[in-house]
C-alpha cells in the first residue's frame, strides 16, 4: 500500500531548506561586514606611507598613499595629505619604496631541507623535522611570503608549527597544512626507500576508498587545514613514474567526497595527464605540478576553474645542486624529463585563461628563494603584474582567503611588503625585500616614528 504525501509538507520542506541557506548565507555577510566595520571603526594604529602602492586586485598603481592599520587589519588606502595621518599613533616611512601586499606560495615543504639526501633523511625525528621547519617558516617570512600552504609533512609536523606560530613561540608565515600527503602504496606521497623487510608505511598509505576515506578523515583529526593526495608518480621518489596514473576514479571520487565532507579543499600532486583529468572530474581545487597536462585537461580546468599550481623555477636547482651533491641519478633523470614539458606547458595553461597560482615547491630548493620562481613565470609568458597577482590575490582566493590576505582590501590582514626597485620593471626586485609586515607587526626593516 502506498502512503500519499501531502504536497504542502514537500513544498514547505523545500521552502524551510532555502531558507536556511538565505540565513546561512546572510550570516556570513554580515560576519564579514562586522569584521570590516569593527576594522574601519578602530583607532589607527599605523601608518604606512607608500611612494608607489601596487593594488593587484586591480592590476594598478598608485602613487603617494598612506596605508591605515588597526592593530592586524587595514583600515583602509588613502591619498598622502595631513588628513590620512589623522589619529595614528605610528607611521613607517616608505615613501622612497614599492609597496604592495605580503606574497603567498600556495605550494612548499617548510620541514624539509634540499641539502639534506632521501637517505638522510629517514634518520631524523619528527621534532627534529619541526625544528627544521621552524627555521625554513623564519627564512620564507623574511623573504616576502606572509601566507603559504604547506602540502605534506611527516608526522603531521606542520600542523605543530603552525599552532607554534599562531602562539607566537617561534615566527612564519600564516599557514596552510595538510599534514602526510594520501598515497597508494609503493607511490609519490609515501617512503620506497628502504628494503621490504623494513616493512616501512607511510601515515597517509590508503588503499580502496574505504580506507582513502579513513585517511582523510585521520587527517582531519589530526589537524589538516587541506587535504593532498598524490595522483600521479613524482620526480623525487624511488620507483614511481611522474606520468603514470595513481588513485582510481572511485578512490579519488571518494577521497574528495570525504574532503568536502569535512569543508575541506583538495589539492592534488599530479604530473601525468590521465591522473590530471581524474582529478579534476573528481572536483579538486588545485592541480599541483600539472606537468604533462594534454588539452582535454585544460578544457576540463578551465570548465571547472581550477587553479594550477606549477613549480617552474626547481629544474635549476635540481639540475646544477642536487646532481652536484649526489642525488639519486633517478631523481635527477627524472626531473631532467619533465622540467622543460612543464614549463611549455605553463605557456599553454596561461594561454589557455587557466587559472594560476605561485606554487614554488619549495624544499626542492632552498626555503627563502620562494621569489626566484617569478621571474620564470615572467619569461614564459606572465606579465609582471600577472606573476604578482598569481602571488597575491589569485593565491588567496584558492587558499580560500580571498579577501583575507594577498590584497589590500579594508579588512584585510595588514601583511605588507616593500622593495626598493620597482618589481613591474624589474620582477627580480621581489627577491630583495626590504620591509616585511605581517598582521600589522613590522618583522624585518624599516623603522616606525611616533606622530604627535
């Protein structure tokens, strides 16, 4: 026998549902407007003055501003006049300098060390690890980076500086984490260093998308801000193929189900371009490497509007230092395979109106010449001002911080940065940064005065 639904009750269920979103959404206005007034509202706790302010939301440049600060958050960008001081405790003078927002990479490794060899490696702690990456956090906020993502670290090593950070017991950037990289076994993400009688697995291991699930939900626990998994082999692993496909499509759809689940995003260590495409039908966020991307792959990031995320300034690295200091010949092959694909490929991405992001892999190469990878982007094909919005606000947006960080919107983190050249003439000049201010704290030169 069939029971008869009443119509009203499904109408009004469906009603009571958009409701909820309206409020849902509404309430998330009006937290963010709160956030901006309360800024707006606050005394001026400094004063930035910007002889050229570089704005990269829209892509321009102003001249003689005064940058307004309360406490961590901007309260606004005015033109220099008496006026723009007006109840401002401190001012920093800048007026001689490029100012613009604190850079971000969207892809490192601050717990590993390029000078460090694989075998190295596997004798040293998670604390140790920690510490290390402590000093790395130091290094890249003093080059310029007041945000990264951190995609994968042992023992969820990355997760403990960021909390050490946000205390205040050691100073980095504002971090992104994702803890241990999800992998296959025998793949990218995990260890195939050592013997099998080692019998050595990696935390992330997952296997089926039963236990692909339980890892990211293990993840989650353990404090990940993003999920990563490795979808394709890699360059610096022993016996995986950067081209060849890891993960199914049931694992990899289960794996972001999961992810979305628990409203995290998902970035994806892909090189091969058959890993690529399961990766954004699955519905990930971030393409990380995208290395030998085919043109269904870049019709299917486009639909979907991911953001690309590749490391085209590391082959140079690798190739001149890490051969020197005895890398394994396979690594070193292996990155000689793909370096200038990749980068021909990036022209093609850019050309193509994908998305991008500064995503430097750094830990490949030394923490603190996150910058030198600009440069690169500007050679094959960016503009300067385009490499420095993949390293601001196009980052920010696909951390999920848009609005946050990278820009210098009313509300926005006051993480500031200056250089004595003008990087629009000269990207380079974002390896020499003379100014670093992060949450409104300046943590490397200049010098404020007191107005009265």
């Amino acid at each position: 026998m069939k029971t008869l639904q009443n119509p009203w009750s499904r109408r009004f269920g469906t009603l009571h549902a958009l409701l909820l979103i309206v409020a849902w959404v509404g309430a998330r206005e009006v937290a963010a407007q709160n956030q901006n007034a309360t800024a707006v509202g606050s005394a001026c706790s400094l004063a930035v003055r910007a002889g050229r302010l570089i704005d990269p939301d829209r892509g321009t440049v102003l001249r003689n501003q005064i940058v307004r600060i309360a406490g961590d958050r901007i309260l606004g960008v005015y033109p220099a006049a008496e006026g723009a001081l007006r109840d401002c405790s401190q001012v920093l003078d800048l007026s001689r300098s490029t100012v613009l927002p604190g850079l971000i990479d969207t892809h490192t490794h601050l717990t590993s060390d390029p000078t460090i060899l694989r075998y190295e490696r596997l004798g040293l702690s998670i604390p140790r690890l920690a510490l290390i990456g402590a000093a790395n956090a130091r290094r890249t906020l003093l080059a310029g980076f007041t945000t990264v993502r951190n995609l994968g670290a042992d023992g969820y090593a990355d997760v403990a500086l960021r909390d050490a950070i946000n205390a205040g017991d050691v100073i980095g950037p504002r971090l992104i984490v994702s803890g241990p990289g999800i992998g296959i076994t025998g793949g990218h993400c995990g260890s195939n260093l050592l013997a099998p009688e080692f019998r050595q697995t990696s935390l992330g291991t997952a296997d089926g998308p039963d236990e692909v699930r339980k890892a990211v939900r293990q993840n989650v626990r353990y404090g990940a801000d993003v999920i990563k998994y490795c979808g394709t082999g890699g360059v610096f692993s022993k016996g995986t193929q950067p081209g060849m496909q890891q993960f199914t499509p049931e694992e990899v759809a289960a794996l972001v189900d999961e992810a979305r689940m628990h409203g995290r995003k998902v970035a994806v260590h892909a090189h091969g371009a058959n890993g690529i495409k399961v990766a954004l039908r699955a519905g990930v966020d971030s393409i990380e490497h995208a290395s030998l991307i085919d043109d269904e792959g870049l019709e299917l990031a486009k639909k979907y509007k991911v953001y690309f995320s590749m490391d085209i300034y590391n082959t140079d690295y690798t190739q001149s230092e890490s051969k020197r200091r005895g890398e394994l010949p396979e690594f070193i092959r292996k990155d000689a395979m793909i370096g200038e694909i990749q980068r021909r490929n990036f022209e093609r991405a850019l050309k193509a109106g994908i998305r991008m992001t500064l995503g430097t892999d750094a830990g490949i190469y030394p923490h603190g010449d996150n910058a030198k990878q600009l440069a690169v982007m500007v050679r094959y094909g960016m503009t300067p001002m385009q490499a420095i919005q993949a390293a601001t606000v196009n980052s920010a947006d696909a951390l999920g911080l848009a609005g946050q960080t990278g820009t210098l919107a009313t509300g926005a983190y006051a993480d500031l940065i200056a250089v004595d050249d003008d990087p629009l003439a000269d990207i380079r000049a974002l390896e020499r940064v003379s100014v670093v201010l992060k949450g409104g704290e300046v943590v490397k030169g200049g010098a404020t005065s007191s107005i009265r």
